[in-house]
C-alpha cells in the first residue's frame, strides 16, 4: 500500500449501517489504487462530545497530511439532526493538520413544517455550508447544481454516486429471468419507517393492483427494513387479486443480491430516484429494470440506467408503467441491458474507487 487514508464516521445506525457498508466495500475496491482505508468512529454518542472531541484530537495528533474522509449524515452527529458539532470534528482535524475531506451522504436538509423542523433544516445548511468552507475537498453524492441550498466554493466539490452496498461479482452468475421460472417476479428492497411507509405501502399495493388487473398474476418479493411492519397490510390490500406476496425482514448482503437476481423487475418508490439512492442502485447493480419516480436529484448517469419513469402527478402512472415493463419483454430486456452497462460504467465500487483517486490524488 502507498496511502493510508480513514473514513471517520459518527454513530453508527441499527439493524444496518448504510455508511459503514459504504465505506467498506470502498476501502476493499481502494485496495486496486495502493490505498488503505481505515474505518474510524467519534463515539460521541457513548462518551458526550466533550470526551469524545478530545479523544479525537489525540487521534488526529497521527493524522497530519493524510486524506481524513468525514462521512456526514444528520443523524450520524446528532441524535435529532442538529449537526451542528460536525463542524467541530472538522476543526479538531484541521487544527490537526489532516486534509479534510467531507463526504455528503445527506446533501439535502430535512423537511418539515413545524417550528422545530424549520429550525432544524437552518442548522443542517448551515452546518453543510461551513463544513464545505473548512474541507479541503467534498464529495457530494448528487450533482451539486441539483442541490437546493446551491452549494459555494464548488472548486472543491466532486460528484461521486454512491454505489449498492451489496456483494455483486460475476461469480453469482447471469440473473433469473422469467423464461426460466413460472411467474414474473416484482422486488421491494426496503419501505421507509412511520408514516412515510404507510403512503409507500399504499402506492405499491395501488399499482400491484392495477397492474394484476392487466398482465395477470405475477409474485412481489418484498424485503429490507420495515418490511415485515408492512405485511398485514400488504397482504390485506391485495388479497383479492392474482398476486404472490412474498415478505421478509432484513437479509444479508448475498440474500439480496439472490432476491434480486431472481427477479425480473425493481419497484422503487422511496422518494424521486437518485444516485444516492442505494436501494434503488442495487436493482442496477443485479441488471434489473428499476420502475422509479424523478425527482429533483435525479440526472445522470442514473438516467442511464434501464429506469422506467413514472410521475406522481399522472393518476395512475406507476401502475402503468409497471404494465409496461411486465407486459413488455423486449422492452424489459433492455433496461436490464441498459442496467448491466450502466453499473459497469458508473456504480461499480471499482469505478466509484477510481473517481476517489483520481480526485483526491495529485496529478501527473
């Protein structure tokens, strides 16, 4: 190895970390450029801040000159999203005379009309817009000019899309398709918490119904966190129609990969899809046409990819759009070609590794 350079994550998020998988799957992928990446936590959440500021800065003591990634995520630094002592940890680093780098896993503050939520949004863009000040180079995780606190400084700013967090390698071999079973198969990976999963759990069992109603019977394959939470009432709502419903929990990482392999489309419907939408890169990454809805963060090169578009404001959009893909095999077929390429090119950790070196490495 010629470098070693750490990621430093906040508190780590349970049943699954998305951050820490992140960085490990990219250190791994790092490995090919001759750099080491060390996974290392401020513990604030265990020890306070004051405690763990301190910790930090005798750490860092080691650091000088070497690649600090920062992962910033709201919650990863505050427990309700009031990131304001990030800016601290980068101070400690900087004092320390590590170069800074900040990658944005949240590159959007939260929503919320309340007061609290109001004022919770002001510290997050705040906090980011200092945090960009103080880094030596950011990475964000959607293009900055489709962020809406319109990032400054954007000379040291790179896109780098996340990838799906999952072991995806050619020794899974080709993926299932429905010629080789009895029904197509429709995959779920994952329904928010609270009432966001409700409205989501309405929208799938809205467009299963229509679309069962249509092309004829056909299995969803629901899985991922809070999907168990759902199923009385995903089974409830489609009783009444030609559909196999399939629900587990969280899997572990191969168990993804073979559920989505062994399907024949992803629906997505956990906001507008985006390239820092893991969940909905997986389905890429496993050659799966993805049945997605655009947003404001969506550009390429998820436009790339085998994704079929749906809007919210055409009633009933997503129900026919997921016809089409079932219906459709030549059409299917294609944005699973378009999918396979797509993730090569642009959603491999191997690609994503080589964006991390050649941006922060100095040139020729």
């Amino acid at each position: 190895m010629n470098e070693k350079w750490i990621a430093l994550l906040g508190r780590g998020d349970k049943p699954t970390d998305a951050v820490e998988d992140y960085c490990r799957y990219l250190g791994e992928a790092l490995g090919e450029h001759g750099i080491e990446l060390r996974l290392e936590r401020v513990e604030w959440n265990a020890d306070g801040w004051p405690a763990a500021l301190r910790e930090l800065q005798q750490r860092a003591a080691a650091w000088r000159d070497r690649w600090i990634l920062v992962q910033y995520t709201a919650l990863a630094w505050s427990a309700r999203g009031f990131s304001r002592r990030f800016v601290q940890v980068l101070r400690t680093l900087d004092s320390a005379g590590a170069r800074v780098g900040v990658v944005f896993h949240d590159v959007e503050p939260y929503s919320g009309e309340r007061v609290i939520d109001k004022l919770r949004r002001r510290v997050q863009i705040r906090t980011m817009r200092n945090a960009l000040e103080l880094a030596d180079a950011a990475i964000f995780t959607v293009p900055p000019e489709k962020i809406s606190w319109k990032p400054r400084q954007l000379a040291k700013a790179g896109f780098i899309p996340v990838s799906a967090n999952l072991p995806v390698t050619s020794e899974h071999g080709p993926r299932a398709t429905a010629e080789t079973r009895k029904a197509l198969t429709v995959a779920v990976f994952g329904i928010t918490g609270g009432a966001t999963g409700e409205r989501e759990t309405r929208e799938i069992v809205g467009a299963v119904r229509y679309a069962a109603q249509r092309v004829g019977a056909f299995r969803l394959a629901i899985f991922g966190r809070h999907a168990e939470e759902r199923e009385v009432a995903l089974r409830e709502g489609l009783r009444d129609v030609q559909v196999e419903v399939s629900v587990e929990g969280v899997l572990d990482g191969r168990q993804v990969v073979e559920k989505l392999r062994a399907s024949d489309a992803l629906l997505f419907v956990r906001g507008g899809i985006s390239t820092r939408r893991s969940s909905a890169i997986a389905g890429i990454a496993c050659g799966l046409p993805v049945i997605a809805r655009a947003g404001s963060e969506t550009a390429a090169p998820i436009t790339e990819a085998g994704v079929a578009l749906y809007s919210e404001e055409k009633e009933k959009d997503l129900g026919a759009v997921l016809v089409r893909v079932l219906a459709d095999a030549d059409y299917r077929s294609m944005l699973a070609e378009k999918s396979r390429r797509t993730y090569e090119e642009h959603f491999s950790w191997s690609a994503i590794a080589k964006k991390y070196a050649d941006a922060l490495r100095p040139g020729p």
